[in-house]
C-alpha cells in the first residue's frame, strides 16, 4: 500500500499553517502573518521537512487551503504547491480554508465563518447541521453588513471569525461567537480533510488549481 506521506499548506489567514505528514509521523508549524514572505515561507518548509528527516523525494500528495484571505497568502501558497507538484508529478487535493474552520464546530448545528475583508465587506461561508450531516449551505462569497446580519441576528448562527471585531456594540450582543482559538486553522483537521480527499481520489489538476479569489482587488485583506 502507497504510503499516504502528504505536505500541506495554508497561507490565507492571519495564522500560516505549513505541515507534513511522514509515515505515522506528523510534524507542524504555525506562524505569523507578519512573517509572510516566499523566502520565510520556503525557510520554514526545510525546518518542517528536517524536523522529520524527510525528503521531498518521499512525498507523494499535497494538500493547499483554497482559502478565501490574503491575495498574497494565496499567491505564495499556490506558487508553492504549484511548483511542488511540477517538479515531482505529484497529485494535489485542496479544501477550502473555512471548511477547515467550521469542521470542529458542528455541534453548534448553525454556523457561519465571517472574516472581515475591507470596505465594509465580509468574507462568508455558513454551514448547518441536516439530518445529522453538516452541509454548507451558503458558498463562499463577499457579503455587506447587513447581509452578515441576516445570518447571525435573524437566522440565528453561531459565528467564528474576527467578523466580530467589527460589528459594533448593540448588535455584537445579540451575537454569539466561538472562542478565538477556533478562528485558527487546526492542522490536524487540515490534514484528516486532505486524507479525506486522497482516499477520495479528489484531486486537482495543476491546470484547475485556483485559490478562492471571490473580490475585486479593493477587498482584498490587508495584513
């Protein structure tokens, strides 16, 4: 049987996930947006890959948040897995970064991930428990305040995201949010989504990679 040994990574919030799985073997590192840069970010890879004394010639998938988040996050993670996969022919899976996010929140049954944008506007995606399956309900898009509204005060979901930090006293009471421990990636999540999809057979081809760029370059986040 193939070994499943997969690097994946994830760029588009303000907490950089890098990972590598080798064997039974897991190895992480989250940093800092403020760090972001292609030479910080390929630094990090080579101590991620020593810290398991792992070679590139022994991976054979990768995994990448499709996100939505930073233009520049994406661009670097893309490029990244981009050229991963061209130098070595491997097959790639990609989840969409609030996927990740929501996954741990299913008991709350209703909930949207919110991240602020710019502009006044609001990345979105919401989920809601049916029949016992946590579906997504409301794809990822750009949404106004009051749109964002309409899904925590009217509709009643339960919100993860730093959309909070910016929705102002009255209706943030009417509010309820996760803790901001779950605003973060959760790598071991990351990566039981990646496997997921490799046992799945889901991959994308290097010609349909495309990060979720749902704005015009006016909203795009600013870190």
């Amino acid at each position: 049987m193939e070994d499943k040994n997969i690097f994946f990574i994830d760029l588009s919030t303000s907490f950089l996930c890098l990972g590598l799985k080798r064997g039974d073997r897991v190895s992480i590192l989250g940093l800092d947006a403020k760090r972001q840069s292609s030479e910080v970010i390929w630094s990090n890879i080579k101590r991620l890959f020593a810290s398991l004394d792992a070679k590139i010639e022994e991976i054979n998938f990768l995994g990448v948040g499709l996100g939505p988040g930073s233009f520049t996050g994406l661009r670097i993670s893309f490029s990244i897995i981009k050229a991963l996969a061209l130098s070595r022919n491997l097959k790639i899976v990609g989840i969409p970064t609030f996927d990740i996010l929501s996954f741990p929140l299913k008991e709350h049954r209703k909930v949207c991930v919110s991240f602020y944008a710019r502009k006044n506007l609001f990345y979105l995606a919401c989920y809601r428990d049916e029949g016992g399956v946590f579906k997504k309900i409301h794809r990822e898009s750009l949404v106004s305040r009051q749109q964002l509204f309409s899904f925590l005060i009217k509709k009643g979901f339960v919100l993860c995201g730093d959309a909070v930090n910016f929705i102002e006293s009255p209706e943030r009471k009417k509010i309820k949010v996760v803790d901001e421990v779950f605003w973060k990636i959760n790598p071991h999540i990351f990566l039981k989504l990646c496997l997921g999809k490799i046992a799945r057979k889901r991959y994308l081809k290097i010609s349909n990679l495309k990060p979720l760029y749902i704005h015009s370059p006016l909203c795009q986040v600013k870190i």
